[in-house]
C-alpha cells in the first residue's frame, strides 16, 4: 500500500546544478505551490486521492520551517479548486544532515515540530561519514527527542566506498570480478550503533520524551514496557538516574 507521495527533494537547497550527479531538483516555493495544487486534483482525478502527500523534504530543520512557513500564507487553484497551499500536504519529511554534516541545532529542531502541529513528520535522510557511530547516536537522541518523528530513515545501509554506509558492499560499478558483486565487505560500527536503537524500540512504541539528551525513551502501552537508550560518549563510565 502507498500511503503518501513525495513530489520533491531537497528543492530550496540551490545545490542541484546539471551536470552534477544528481538526486534533487531546484524548485522554488512558489513553485512547490503550484506543483502540490497540481498534484492534489490530479490524485483524486485518478482515484487515489487517499495517498497523501509528502513536503518539502528539505535539508535540514530550518528550511523545513521556513517552507511550511511559506505555505502557510499561500494558496493555489488547480481544476477551478482554491487550495489553501498548507492544507495540500498532511506528511512533512525532512533530513537532518547535509552532504553528511550532521544538524546540531536543537532550537530550530524544536521550532519544526510545533510549526508541523498534528501533522505526521519523517526524518526521510540521515547520513554521515563518522565510523565510530557517534555522530549517528547522537543525531538519532535528538531527532527523536526534539522533533519526534513517526519513522526515522538512514539514507543507504550499504555503501561501496565511503564510512556513509552501515557495510560496505560490493554493488554499482565494483568490483571487476562479477563472482563478487553483491556481497559485503566489512560491517561498520555504525551499524551495530544504530541496533541499539532499532533492536529495543519497536514499531507501535511512544517515544514519551526525556529530560536528558543523552537518552531516549519509549513505552509500549499494551505491554506496559519502557524502553530507555542512552548514549556515553565519554572514555569512562557515566550513570544515569531513571524516574
């Protein structure tokens, strides 16, 4: 089942520039209105007007805002139907590192999350190049805490050349050899890092919230079980209180 569509990536970055290797596309916020209009009527058109769409999937939390903020006092018509253009889109996805620098600003993560209001928010994109894993640690602690996403997603798993990956796999145009194609090389630190958090908090869980940045909890209701990670980032042993 198809839940939401996402119509654009990264669009307000200025970055995706031919000939570059590309995965977004420049457009810009007046535009996106016209394209959410456009895209809205014509689901319905065909039937599917249950999927819902998906915006603007921006860089980082503080062009997320300034995009919904845009919205907000926008409107657009499409098929003779006025829309107000904030009311086009249910889901905000946004990514929370750019060119693999992670965001580290809580503020604005902060601001996000009560500009998205009862909307659904995804972090659609996470990546950097840390082997140690705690860069994505700490990144996970504070996207879950501050902007309290539905899903949070790690751009590629597998990764032929780079730290970016969780392992390092033979795919794209390596190796020479075609036996090996496919298979993994090496396993990362990073992704037995981010186990500790997609092992122990599951599908259906509440992430409640926490006091500390350092740590994150979720509640299973049914189950009545509480879920705490907590990151050490230190050379030595630290303790944590839990209430």
């Amino acid at each position: 089942p198809v839940s939401s569509i996402e119509p654009f990536n990264e669009s307000t970055s200025g970055k995706w520039v031919f000939p570059i290797f590309q995965q977004g596309c420049n457009i810009d916020r007046g535009g996106q209105v016209e394209l959410l209009a456009f895209l809205k009527t014509h689901l319905a058109q065909q039937g599917v007007g249950e999927v819902k769409i998906a915006a603007a999937d921006e860089r980082n939390p503080s062009a997320a805002f300034a995009t919904d903020a845009f919205m907000k006092n926008k409107s657009a018509s499409s098929q003779g139907i006025t829309f107000r253009a904030s009311d086009l889109y249910d889901k905000v996805n946004v990514h929370t590192a750019d060119n693999a620098v992670p965001f580290r600003d809580n503020g604005e993560r902060d601001k996000l999350r009560a500009a998205v209001g009862s909307k659904r928010l995804w972090v659609s994109d996470y990546n950097d190049t840390d082997p140690s894993g705690l860069a994505l640690a700490q990144s996970i602690l504070e996207d879950l805490n501050h902007l309290r996403p539905t899903a949070w997603l790690y751009f590629q798993a597998v990764e032929p050349y780079s730290d970016k990956g969780l392992v390092t796999g033979n795919f794209h145009m390596m190796p020479s050899q075609e036996s090996g194609r496919g298979q993994p090389t090496s396993v990362s630190v990073k992704y037995y890092m981010m186990a500790q958090f997609s092992r122990f908090i599951r599908a259906g869980q509440t992430i409640i919230g926490s006091s500390d940045d350092r740590t994150v909890a979720a509640f299973d209701a049914s189950n009545r079980k509480l879920t705490a990670v907590s990151l050490n980032a230190a050379a030595t042993g630290q303790v944590i209180d839990l209430d």
